[in-house]
C-alpha cells in the first residue's frame, strides 16, 4: 500500500517572513509556484543576454505609458509569485513600492527560456494564463523563436504564435513598439 505525504504549501505572506527572519536569502534563485518553493535554473549567457537586450529595449518605452521591470516579482495569487525575467506594468505613481503587482497590471510578461523552456511552457505559463495574464512572450533560445501567447482562459493561451529569425512582433498593449525576433533571440 502506498502511503500518501502530505505537502507543507507555503502563502506569499510565509514566503517574505522567510526571507525577513534570514531562513532565504536574496542570493537563493527561488520563487514559490503554487505553494511550493521551486529552484530556479541557473542564468546561461545566451539567455543573460537575451534579457539585457529586450531590458534595452523596453527601457524606451515612456514612463507614462509602462514601467518596466527585470526579474522581479509579480503576486499572481496568495500562493504564487513568479520571478519573470521582463515584466512591462501599468505605471503607478508609487513604482510598486508598496506591494508587488498584480495579474490585472501586467501588460506583457516575458520569459526567456533555454533550460527552462519545459517548466516555462508546463508549469508556469499555465498559471499565468489562470490569472489572467493578457500576452505572455517565451523567448524559446532552444528552437531560435518568440512564442506569443495571448487570449487566457483558465485551460491556458487560446491563440499561440511563433515568430521566427527576419520576423517583427508587437505585443497588444504598444502596437507601435516593434521587437525584432532577432534582438530577442541573440
């Protein structure tokens, strides 16, 4: 007979007490995914680079229309807060100093994936699409391309794109603001 354990799930709340009573530290790559504290892979160059370009990038976008963000948290639930590596958010006049953002200020989330794509297409991009996340980009560095996935629903992207080298992106919020797949890619 197999027994059956039981889980410990953390909430976001737990999750910063165990960062303010030391237990982590800001040099442990974590982030809670649904209740569990879940080790993040480790920041390749590829896709270190692929990060400070489309943060280049994004950094031209007008403070008044985004504010944009690398590698910071985004509260989904009281039970998730993922680490995206690009988050452009609706601008407030506090810059998210008094609480992290919410799904409802998320614009466009961006993953960059090597190791990682697997866990970013299966696991997160799931939860981002459950809280409603409106476009969620994944710089794909294994097969060369930007996936787009836009429309959420609770069984996930209703419509997935795939650009690829020589293709031009605009994500829905800033029509206007072009990405070529190849600065994102490397």
């Amino acid at each position: 007979m197999a027994v059956q354990l039981l889980k410990r799930l953390f909430t976001v709340e737990e999750y910063h007490l165990m960062g303010k009573a030391g237990i982590l530290s800001e040099g442990d790559r974590v982030e809670l995914i649904e209740g569990e504290l879940v080790e993040m892979a480790a920041i390749g160059t590829r896709h270190a680079s692929s990060v400070r370009r489309l943060a280049r990038l994004c950094s031209q976008i007008p403070e008044n229309l985004a504010t944009f963000d690398v590698q910071n948290p985004v509260q989904l639930s009281d039970r998730t807060e993922p680490q995206p590596d690009i988050v452009l958010l609706q601008p407030r006049a506090d810059y998210y100093s008094t609480a992290h953002p919410l799904p409802s200020e998320v614009l466009l989330l961006i993953e960059v994936a090597d190791t990682s794509i697997d866990y970013d297409r299966d696991v997160k991009l799931p939860i981002y699409a459950r809280s409603q996340i409106q476009e969620v980009w994944i710089v794909n560095l294994q097969e060369n391309c930007l996936e787009v996935y836009r429309q959420p629903t609770v069984n996930g992207y209703s419509l997935m794109l795939r650009f690829w080298r020589g293709d031009r992106v605009s994500p829905l919020a800033f029509p206007e603001f072009v990405v070529s797949v190849d600065l994102a890619i490397g």
